[in-house]
C-alpha cells in the first residue's frame, strides 16, 4: 500500500535518511518534507524528487508516517503546536531525537498514538549504520515493519528495549567518534614511522574496517579472532600488551560510561 512518509527536519541525519530511502525502495513523491532552512529542502527536491511542504502542520496533517528529525531541544518546541494535527491524522510517530524518550514525547502531544524511537548513527550516511528502535504499545506489527523497512535503507536494524537505548547511544552513536579518533592516532603512529599522514589514514581505515567486517563474517568472539594475530613471541601480542599495561580497555569503558551518563541526563 502506497504511503506518505513525512520529515520534520531536513539536517544531517535527515538527509542522509531521505537520501538512502531514495536509493533504495522508496519513491522521493512519497516523501513529504518540511525544514525552517528552505534551501535544504530545496535541494533535496532537487536530488531526490521529494515533496516540500510548507509547514510542519502540513507534514502532520498528510503523512502516514510522520519521523521527528530535528534537535532535542527544537522537538520540545515545536510538539505542543502540532498536538492536534497529530490527534486528528494519528500518524505513525517516529522520533530520532537523542536522550527523549516515548514517555517524553507523549507528554507533549499526549497518549493514544503509536510512537516510536529510533537510534540511528552516524554510519547511515554510507548505508553501513546500525539504528535501535522501540514501540509503544499503539505500534502494531505493520508499524514496526515500517520502521524496519525506513532504517534498513540506512544499515542494520535491531529492537531494543528502551531502558537499553542509553547503553546503546554510547557504543553505536558515540563510538564512531572513539573509532576515528583511534585511526587517526594509528595514523599519526604510521607518519611517526615515515608514511606520508594520506596514506596512514588510507591504511588504518582499511585495516578497522576490515577486522570489522571479519568479526561480522566469522562469527567468533573478537578476541578469539585477536588471539588469531597473536604469534607467541610476535609483534602483536607486544602491542597488545602494551595497550593494556596503557589502559586502553579501562579508557574505553570510562569513555562509554561517561556517555551513558550524560544521555540519562538529556
């Protein structure tokens, strides 16, 4: 069945949503799309065939599916304006804001309507994210195929309980910034040895992605795969050592708590 997917912002994460949606499955005439920056949406219509509306109350009032891509902090103002829209249409509502929670969301807009939260991460912009999603009880199983349907478009698609979503936030949308940060310092170590700084990059990228994608592929336990590179007496097992004996495990478990912690309070 033919269905009109809305956006309520039309940023980053929004476009990059829209954008895969396109090169996928999705037909851009069916996506109905509202930003206060008309040049965004704009350009989206030119690269993606989409439908500008002219408001947010517009957006609400013609989508069976109505996504919430704006900040945290733009979503608690705007919310109470489209109440009624939203009553009267009872699209499906699906929120990537951060930290916001369904219980949240509803104290704005009030109950009765199926909600739900997505997670996505930065990855979704090449197609290889990982989003988590959770439902209210008004969510059936055709909104969840919705849901899944959206954000398989942008990687892999999991349910998760909500009370997991800050444990979640800070190993999949925070880690790419721990992540980048380690091959850029891999990086610095390959210059520091003579590689020009482009191709150290090049390299430690490719080397990242690839282990990735190896503990994808063999399904075994990342450190059984690590034990693999480890020659008795060779130089990975010195560098292992030398990376726990330098806290490299507890600096990554400090750095997801402190993420955890700062989500629960947003």
């Amino acid at each position: 069945m033919m269905m009109t997917i809305g956006f309520i912002g039309a940023g980053n994460m929004g476009s990059s949503i829209i954008k895969r949606m396109v090169s996928g499955s999705f037909s851009g005439r069916d996506i109905l799309v509202y930003d206060i920056d008309r040049a965004r949406v704009e350009q989206l219509q030119k690269d993606c065939g989409i439908t500008a509306a002219l408001s947010a109350k517009q957006v609400c009032e013609k989508a069976s599916a109505l996504i919430l891509a704006v900040k945290p902090s733009t979503l608690q103002d705007i919310l109470p304006a489209l109440s009624d829209a939203l009553k009267e249409r009872k699209p499906l509502i699906i929120s990537i804001a951060a930290g916001k929670t369904i219980e949240w969301i509803q104290g704005f807009i009030g109950g009765g309507l199926a909600i739900a939260r997505v997670m996505p991460n930065i990855a979704c912009q090449v197609g290889e994210g990982i989003s988590a999603f959770c439902c209210n009880p008004h969510v059936h199983e055709s909104g969840r195929k919705t849901v899944t349907d959206i954000f398989e478009t942008v990687g892999r698609v999991i349910e998760l309980d909500e009370s997991l979503f800050p444990a979640f936030t800070a190993i999949a949308g925070c880690s790419p910034a721990y992540t980048l940060m380690y091959i850029d310092t891999l990086a610095q170590a390959g210059v520091r040895y003579g590689i020009p700084k482009g191709k150290a990059i090049e390299i430690a990228a490719q080397a990242v992605a690839g282990a990735a994608r190896l503990l994808q592929k063999e399904a075994e336990h990342p450190r059984a795969l690590a034990d693999k590179v480890c020659s008795p007496g060779g130089t990975t097992i010195e560098g292992v050592c030398a990376l726990c004996e330098n806290g490299f495990e507890n600096a990554v478990l400090a750095a997801v708590r402190a993420s955890v912690e700062k989500d629960k309070k947003l």
